[in-house]
C-alpha cells in the first residue's frame, strides 16, 4: 500500500505566534483523533521550524521545510541549508514549487542539484512538477510535466526514490479559483506513475505517493483523493485554517 499524505504549505503566512498556535491546535486534534492511514506533514517557512518541531515532536504529524538552499554552506548570505533544516528536526522539504520555479527562476537543472543535497542532509522531499495554463491549453503538459521529472528527479537511483513524493501542480489552479478536474488529476497522476514505472520499474512506481496541489479544499477533497493514482494533496490555502486541514485529511 502507498502511504496517504496531506501536507499543508503555509507559505510566506502568519507571525512565529501565529504559527506555532495553528501549529498546535492541529497537533491537538489528531492527538484526540486517529490518523488511520494518512499521514501528516506541516511545510512552514524558516522562522518556525525549530518551535514547531518542539510542538510536533511527540505527535504524529512530521514536519517541512519549503524550500533549501541550492549549495551545502558557506557564504551565501540570507540562505538556509538542507543541513541546516534537518538541524530544526524537520523531515521533510519541498522542491520545485511552481511559485519558486516562476518568481525565483529555478530550473531543473538547479532542482535536482537542491534534491541531491536535501537527500544528503537526509531529509525527504516533496518534489514539485506541473504546468502553467497556456502549456495546458498548448496541450502541452504532458510534455512539461516530463521534462520537469527527467531532468530535476531521475538522476536519482531507485533506492533514493523511496525517500521522494511528487506533488502534481496545476499552476493554472492555484490560487486562481480554477481546479483541475478529478479526471485531469487522475489523468496526470496515472501518467506520472507510468513514467515512473518506465525508469525505474513497476515496484517504484506503485510505492510512490503522488499528491495533488491545486486549490484542493473541503468541498472537493474527497472526490478527488478517491481516484486510484491521486494519494493526498499538497494543501496551500486551506492549510492556514485548522478546521479546514483537518477536514481535508478527514476526507483522505
């Protein structure tokens, strides 16, 4: 059985205070409440990792980084290691956000160097892919979404692969109002898994949790976490609100 995950990626939101009381009342509601399957991961940014670990720690909800620097240390001033956020008790880290990919240039090139170096530091990444709307309409996201993982994520062996989860984002979807379909998340979802399968083989393939990222919220979790390939969710928005994550991992 492939794990089920919901992570929630707060983004650039809310004060240490902030943080670390949602962080909390989430942590005290599946404390009260069985997780069953899914699991649990909270992405926050840099400030509160170190404080919301000590929250997390003897719960059953890990924790995330959004993001790594792209080298090891040194004299890169204003940046954060992947040394540096396995330190905080963070498991976790995405990469290759559309929002890092489109506001801070990354390429695929730099996210599979980020990829290796977080995995180094042995941490798990959330490894991000998708396309934005006029490469839908220009019918080409298949094509977009395999470059992204040929040339950020298959460097890696098979072994390495069981620490990944890719997280499929329709760009067009986030934040705009928009959301793919159940059909267009499986339909994307399947693909990926076949490409998967094609590099590194069938057992890879159906061990690797595929989540969707696109304006996921209660009203439509469900429906879409019911399709085969579609193992949870990347959660923006609807992360900032307890009663709105716990909802959604509800419907997971």
């Amino acid at each position: 059985m492939r794990k089920k995950i919901v992570a929630g990626n707060w983004k650039m939101n809310m004060d240490l205070t902030e943080g670390l009381k949602l962080a909390g009342s989430i942590d005290n509601y599946f404390k009260e409440k069985p997780l069953g399957k899914a699991g649990v991961i909270l992405c926050t940014p840099f400030i509160h990792l170190a404080s919301v670990s000590e929250i997390l720690k003897h719960g059953k909800i890990a924790l995330g980084a959004q993001n790594c620097a792209s080298e090891a240390s040194g004299a890169y001033t204003g940046e954060v290691s992947a040394w540096m956020v396995k330190s905080t008790g963070a498991e976790y880290v995405i990469i290759g956000h559309s929002e890092r990919r489109t506001y801070y240039h990354e390429d695929d090139k730099l996210l599979n160097k980020k990829t290796l170096l977080a995995m180094n530091a042995g941490l798990k990444v959330i490894f991000c892919c998708g396309e934005v709307l006029s490469e839908r309409e220009a019918k080409k996201h298949f094509i977009i979404v395999k470059r992204q993982l040929e040339e950020g994520l298959f460097s890696l062996t098979e072994e390495q692969m069981d620490n990944i989860i890719v997280a499929y984002e329709p760009v067009w979807a986030i934040g705009t109002g928009l959301t793919a379909t159940p059909d267009q998340a499986q339909e994307m979802h399947q693909y990926i898994r076949t490409l998967v399968k094609e590099k590194y083989g069938n057992d890879c393939a159906k061990k690797l949790p595929i989540l969707y990222g696109g304006s996921c919220k209660p009203s439509n979790a469900a429906e879409i976490f019911s399709k085969p390939d579609v193992d949870g969710g990347l959660i923006g928005g609807a992360s900032l609100k307890k009663d709105d994550f716990v909802s959604i991992v509800e419907a997971l």
